[in-house]
C-alpha cells in the first residue's frame, strides 16, 4: 500500500550535535552549549507536584540532600527564565509516592532571571528494576524541564561510584556521561550535588499534527497506547501507565530514552499508524505496531 509523509518540515532548524559536542570545565563545573542528554521518563511520573523547595516528608530526620544549578539556554550561557524544573524520586524504601495528597519526593519550581534552581531532598537509593529481579536501577534522580521557546527536557542524573551504573541500560549509556554526578558538602557540612543544565533548541511539529497524533492506539500485541501532548513532548501512556515522553526529530518520527521511539504514518485510507520500539531497564524490547482506534477531536 503506498503512504505518504504528513508531518511536514517545520521553520525551526535542527542541528547534529555529537554526544559530547563542545564540552569544557571552569572552576570544577561543566559548561558549553552542548544540550544536557535526555533519559527514559519512567513509569512513575506524576503532573502537578507541589511548588516547594523540601520535597521530603514533615516527619524527616535524616540527612538532607541540596540538588542546585542553573538552567541555560541553548547558547549554554543565557540563564532560562521562568522555566519549571520538576524532580521526582524514590524514598529511602525504594518506593514511589503515586498516590498520596503529599506528593512526598516531588516537587517543582520556577526559575528567575538568573536561572537558577533549588531543591532540598534526602539521597536517593537504589531499587530493583522490577518486582523480584535481580537488576537493580542506580541510585537517581528524575528531572522535568519546561518552558516556552526552548525544547522542553526529561532527564536523570546518578552518583558516581553507584555499582549499579555498569548494568543499567540508561545510566550505562555515552550520553549519561556528564549526568553521573559527584556529591559534595555545603558550607554547613550537608550533602550537595550541583547540575547545571543547558536546554537544546526548541524543535517541534506544528501544533495540527499533536492534534492527529493524539489518540488511542490498538496496538499488535493487543495492548493499548495512549498518545497525548504535554508542552512540546509527546507523552506515551501504555496500558494506563505513563512510561515515555517523547521529543519530535522530524521526518515522522519521536524519540524519548534508550532510544525508544515512535514513528507514524498516514495512510491512504486516512488511517494513523504508529510502530513503537521500546527498550526497558531491563532491556527487554518491544517492537509494536498499531492503528489509531479512538481520537479526542
């Protein structure tokens, strides 16, 4: 059956950095303008966490954790203002908070003209990959990033010298490379891991093609995937679960971590087709194809 392309080029430019592009240190931290790497989403996002600084719980004894740094531009020296940095994690027994009012371990903020961000939280551990496994995820920390006229980021960063790293797909991989952080102390002798962060050139469709991707999706191994807009991602809910946010990189395709990615077509019968592959932690590969089956307009 012949198809044909319908996501057009849009007016933005997109331009091929390499993994490590132009990188240099000053002062023991990174700059440059080469955009912080994307990470996997995972399954354990969750929107509208409260604007606050401590994301631990009230009750909280233990020793605290200052996670700091500066949101840039894509010229990598323009501090990004009013840009909403996001961060969720685990609690110190390996668990998600999905379903409480606390939000507990979540939280965002929005920068100020100098770009900069701060969050107080307990150091993250590292949990198993998935009920009964062996595999364990490092240590880490997720990271939303969002904002008009700059592509919006999701991320991780991990501790060096986490063992775990080595055999994790995501923390293993060249491009996590400048997000293994060191943790150091502040001037009162608390834990402190600073990550500053240089967002990429906004590259995106045309609001018209959001609209037709956006849907229900029957896919080949009968599951559902639910395709849906947030700021200029695509976010990927498999099953009811969210599990991918995905960035545009043209010629119908979307990519999010691992190099998981969806790329659509539309038929001549005016049907959308999507096929998936998707790498998980524990690198089991899915390559699903499916039909749009339900649209919201």
């Amino acid at each position: 059956m012949k198809r044909r392309t319908f996501i057009k080029n849009t007016s933005y430019c997109v331009f091929g950095i390499s993994v490590f592009g132009n990188i240099s240190w000053k002062d023991g931290k990174f700059i440059g303008d080469t955009p912080t790497t994307t990470d996997i989403l995972g399954p354990f996002y969750r929107p509208n966490s409260p604007i606050r600084i401590d994301i631990n719980p009230k009750e909280f004894k233990g020793e605290r954790l200052h996670l700091s740094g500066i949101i840039f531009k894509e010229n990598g020296k323009t501090p990004y203002e009013n840009c909403m940095v996001e961060i969720w994690q685990c609690d110190s027994q390996m668990n998600y908070d999905n379903v409480t009012d606390n939000y507990n371990y979540r939280g965002r903020q929005f920068t100020k003209a100098d770009g900069k961000y701060h969050f107080i939280t307990a150091q993250p551990v590292a949990y198993p990959a998935a009920p009964n496994s062996n595999a364990y995820r490092p240590a880490h920390i997720h990271m939303r990033i969002s904002g008009e006229k700059q592509q919006d980021l999701i991320t991780q960063i991990y501790i060096k010298g986490d063992k775990n790293i080595e055999n994790d797909p995501c923390a293993s991989s060249p491009k996590a490379v400048n997000r293994i952080l060191n943790i150091t102390n502040t001037k009162s002798g608390e834990k402190l891991i600073n990550f500053d962060v240089v967002i990429a050139k906004e590259f995106k469709p045309h609001d018209n093609v959001f609209e037709k991707l956006s849907g229900l999706y029957s896919m080949s191994d009968n599951s559902i995937i639910e395709f849906y807009r947030e700021g200029d991602l695509l976010f990927m809910k498999w099953n009811g679960q969210i599990r991918e946010a995905l960035m545009y990189k043209g010629n119908n395709l979307f990519n999010g971590g691992i190099d998981n990615t969806a790329r659509f077509e539309l038929l001549d019968n005016g049907a959308i087709k999507v096929n998936v592959h998707f790498v998980t932690v524990l690198k089991k590969e899915f390559n699903l194809e499916g039909i749009k089956a339900f649209k919201y307009k």
